[in-house]
C-alpha cells in the first residue's frame, strides 16, 4: 500500500536484478520480502534531500536520502524478521510502504526441548522432544524445514525419527531403550545440532523371589538378584519390605538392595508366614516351620 | 488434536478487549501429544492480549520497562533495542491494534511451550518528537511462542510473517 501527498512525487524504477518481488511498481518501491541479513539496493528517482524511516517493532531506523542515488542497504541494516513501515520525507512529499523482512533459511541455532531426563527403561513414547529453528539472527525460522531426531544408548539400536517444522517448530516421540544407561538424544537441523542425556534406569523388579535359612535363633532372608523384566539389576538402594507375621504379631523390615539382593535377619517363629516386596510388586511367600 | 471448539471471545474484560480491538479465536488446531486444558488457553490467549498492550505503550513511550511483564528472551531483547533505539533518533511508533485473529497450533510435549498464530489488523503511526510523520494501516500474520512464568504466560518469540 502507498500512500502520497504532495506534489512532487517521487518516482522509484525498481532494478529488477536486485529485487526479488515489489511491494508495488512505483512510489516508494520496497522489495516485497527481503531477506534478513542481506544486501539490497532501491534505485530514486527526483533531486534533493529526503529521510527515510524505517520501523517496525523489531527495528527501526532513520537515514538521510540524496533523491536520484540509489539507497543502499548493507547486510547489517536488516536482520530482524518483520514487517516494517518505511517512509520516505521529503520537502515536498511524504511516501510510505510496508515490506517484509523474512527470516534465512539456514538454521543457525535450535531450541532442543526434551523431557523426561530420567525414565524407567522399556516404556513406548516415554521420551518427547520439540524444537524451534532460529536463523542467525535469531529469527524464528517458518519456512517448513526438516529436522532429525536420533536417540542412542550404548548397548541398544539408535532410533531415528525424522520430523517438518510447522511455523518453526517440530517435535517427535521416542520409547526408551530396553537396557539401562544414559542415552543421547540428538535434534538436528541442517548443520545444527543439539544433545540431550536422557538417563533410562531399569523399571520395576520382575519375578522377586527370597529364600530363608536358619542362622543361630534367626531366619536369614535374602532375594535373588533383583532384575527388571528386561534383566537391567535394578538400582542401588531400591528398597525392599520383608514382612514376618506369627499368632498375630507382625514385623515389617524395609531393605535397600545392596550389590543387587536386599538381605535381612528376623526372628525364627514357628508357624510364621513371611513376604516380600517392593514398590507394588509382590514377591513370593514363605511359611517357616522350625526347619 | 482437533476440537470442535466455537469461534468465541475468550474471557476477557471487556476493557481490555476495547483497548485491543476485537480478538477472534479460531478453533484450536493442535500438532503434539499433550492435550491442552481449556484454563491453559484462555490464559496463554489472555497473556498474549495483554504482552501486545504493553508492546504499544512501550513503543508509544519509548518505556522498554513495560515490556517485562508480558515478554522474555529473543522478543524482549529485540524490542528492547528498538525502544532504545527510538529513543536516540527522537521517534515513537504508535500500534493501534484494530483486530485480533488467533490460532493456537502448537503446545510442546513437555508444556513449556505454546504456539500461536495472530492475523493482526492495526494502524501503526509514526511520529518523530509529537510530529505524525505517517499513519498507514496494516495487516499481519504474526506467530508467537509463548512460555509459562512463575503466574503468567510470557512471549518469547514474537515475529511477523510475509503473506
């Protein structure tokens, strides 16, 4: 849109080498879409002395005009993504036009979202990651562009989503590997990466079994080797609850798994029944019968 | 996720609508995982409104303090610097907002972010000292992304589109 008052107008031929699209064929003739960060020239027509302004609201800027040279943008003038007001006044007139500055298309920079930073292993779409693309400017870079995700452990296969950035940003959904350890999970556009670590610790014990022993006047108790069901040792200090119940007594032990068993002595009773678990997973039950 | 969600005005007041123009919510298009609760967008959408008024008296009065309340990071920096950069060259730009017409289109799976797209219809006046050197209506498509704050959504990206 152009808007003139005055009397002499300036008119503006446009070097079509130079601009990509105009914004209109005469007047105060902007390129349509310029690109951040680049070079650009406006041939003016007419004599004399004008200023041109320049706003937006993420730049703004006000340069003295000599009417019939060409003005000439370098590639430091605009590098903010926008759309930008530009008005030109002279002594005689005052022109406006509204042009675009659009982001570059090369990704200089990524914001890696990536949750959780620790989860049980074995569990599908666990693991979320989303990205923004950003230009060298720090433009939000809309153009449809394509961003891969990659997830590795070091004793499991990697997997590799590939996503299109919508408005700038892309996201993807990854299961956590089947074996304990800390994985890297990967984003990257272009030349651009960004790395997570994504600690996936083993899930819950699987199959906990005990078995008891006589040890002097006590019952020695102590679990297999605590395994998640993909046979990760589950973690240090998991803690497991024995719990001994004799003619209506009833004694209850938390252990923490030590070198992967959790181990506890308790009173030898007669007739008593003892249980094991942990966290919601109930192990197997023993009747202790003064063997 | 596509939810048959009516074209409405939010719960906004009603000063705020006037002094924003009319606000148009277009039914929430979501890509990603995460559901997002009716309370979470209303109050993105709310926040959002508002970050645009303190923009405009910001760049009205060359004030970069009232931009803290509803901007952070890249948008804030940026204008910022333009609110600085006004000031040396004895300028200030008016942004009277005429209408709103939003689209949420993205909530990150992890919640930290929410997306939008505003077709923005405003005049925007620029004036050198108390001078109107123009007043040129104006109409844009701008995406903002925005992040949850300790009480409040706030702006981090805020850019306008070519169309």
């Amino acid at each position: 849109m152009m808007i003139r008052t005055g009397t002499a107008l300036l008119a503006f031929a446009v070097s079509a080498c130079l601009m990509p699209a105009l914004g209109q064929t005469s007047g105060l003739a902007f390129p349509k879409n310029v690109t951040a960060g680049s070079a650009f020239t406006i041939p003016t027509n007419g004599a004399g002395r004008a200023t041109l302004y320049v706003a937006g609201p993420s730049e703004v800027f006000k340069r003295d005009v000599q009417l019939g040279q060409p003005l000439v943008f370098s590639a430091s003038d605009l590098d903010h993504a926008g759309h930008y007001l530009a008005v030109l006044v002279s002594d005689s007139s005052t022109e406006t036009s509204e042009f675009d500055v659009v982001p570059a298309s090369q990704p200089a920079d990524l914001t890696f979202l990536a949750r959780p930073s620790r989860l049980p292993v074995d569990l599908q779409n666990g693991i979320t990651g989303a990205v923004y693309l950003f230009d060298p400017f720090q433009n939000l870079i809309v153009k449809p562009t394509p961003v891969s995700f990659e997830l590795s452990v070091p004793s499991g296969a990697t997997q590799t989503r590939t996503a299109t950035t919508n408005e700038g940003a892309a996201w993807t959904e990854m299961n956590s590997a089947t074996k304990e350890g800390s994985g890297k999970f990967v984003a990257q556009a272009g030349n651009i990466s960004a790395t997570r670590i994504i600690q996936q610790v083993p899930g819950d014990p699987c199959g906990l079994k005990m078995t008891a022993r006589k040890v002097g006047d006590k019952l020695d108790l102590v679990t297999d080797p605590l395994r998640d069901c993909n046979g990760n040792a589950v973690s240090e200090g998991t803690i497991v609850t024995f719990t001994e119940s004799w003619n209506g007594g009833e004694t209850t032990v938390d252990v923490p798994v030590k070198h992967d068993v959790a181990e506890v002595q308790v009173p030898a009773y007669n007739g008593a029944r003892i249980s094991v678990a942990t966290g919601v997973v109930m192990g197997n039950e023993i009747r202790w019968e003064g063997q | 996720m596509i939810r048959p969600l009516p074209i409405f005005l939010l719960a906004v007041s009603a000063t705020l609508a006037a002094a924003q123009g009319s606000v148009k919510v277009e039914p929430t298009t979501l890509q990603g995982p995460r559901p997002l609760a009716r309370q979470t967008e209303t109050s993105a959408i709310r926040d959002y409104l508002e970050a645009w008024q303190n923009l405009s008296a910001a760049l009205d009065q060359n004030r970069p303090d009232l931009l803290s309340e509803g901007f952070v990071g890249t948008a804030m920096e940026k204008f910022t610097a333009t609110i600085d950069e006004q000031s040396k060259l004895g300028l200030h730009a008016r942004y009277q907002v005429r209408s709103h017409d939003i689209k949420i289109i993205f909530y990150s799976p992890e919640g930290l972010s929410i997306q939008l797209v505003d077709n923005i219809e405003y005049d925007e006046q620029l004036l050198n000292q108390e001078k109107v050197l123009a007043t040129q209506p104006m109409h844009a498509r701008y995406v903002a992304v925005l992040t949850p704050t300790e009480v409040r959504w706030k702006v981090r990206v805020l850019q306008a589109e070519s169309q």
